[in-house]
C-alpha cells in the first residue's frame, strides 16, 4: 500500500510513501503523527487503520482544512501504542 504525505507547497506533487516505512516510525516512537494529501482515497486510510489496529495500536484520524475552498484539506493520522 503506497499512500502519500501531505504537500509542503501548492505547487509540488505529493511524495509517496509505503507501509513499511510508516511502520517503522511507529515501531520507534512509541507516538507518531502524519499528514497525508487529500489524494489518498479514503478506503487507503481506513485499510491503514484496520492495519494499526489488528497489531494493537490506537488509531485516530481526522481531516484538517487549511483554507476556505473544499479541496484545501489534509488527513491528520495519529498512531499510538
């Protein structure tokens, strides 16, 4: 599964990332917190939580907006011991 962390700037492509690396973040601290791009579909999102889960991990996630148009959002995902 390759999801996709928020953009830095307007004008560049989301950068892609897969499960193992987010998976090893987590297994290092034992709180993590990503932002993925509104690209990602949200059927991604929740086989990520269903993932976290199955291994024992809470799991939160919420969409933030940024601006005052309906695409100016990002997934706030944060996975805990």
């Amino acid at each position: 599964m390759d999801l996709k962390f928020a953009r830095t700037d307007i004008d560049t492509k989301p950068k892609k990332v897969d499960l193992a690396k987010i998976e090893a973040a987590v297994e290092k601290d034992d709180s993590v917190i990503f932002y993925f791009d509104r690209e990602n579909s949200h059927k991604d999102l929740l086989e990520l939580q269903d993932y976290f889960e199955a291994k024992g991990k809470s799991f939160y996630m919420s969409e933030v907006k940024f601006g005052l148009s309906d695409n100016d959002y990002m997934y706030q995902v944060h996975i805990m011991s």
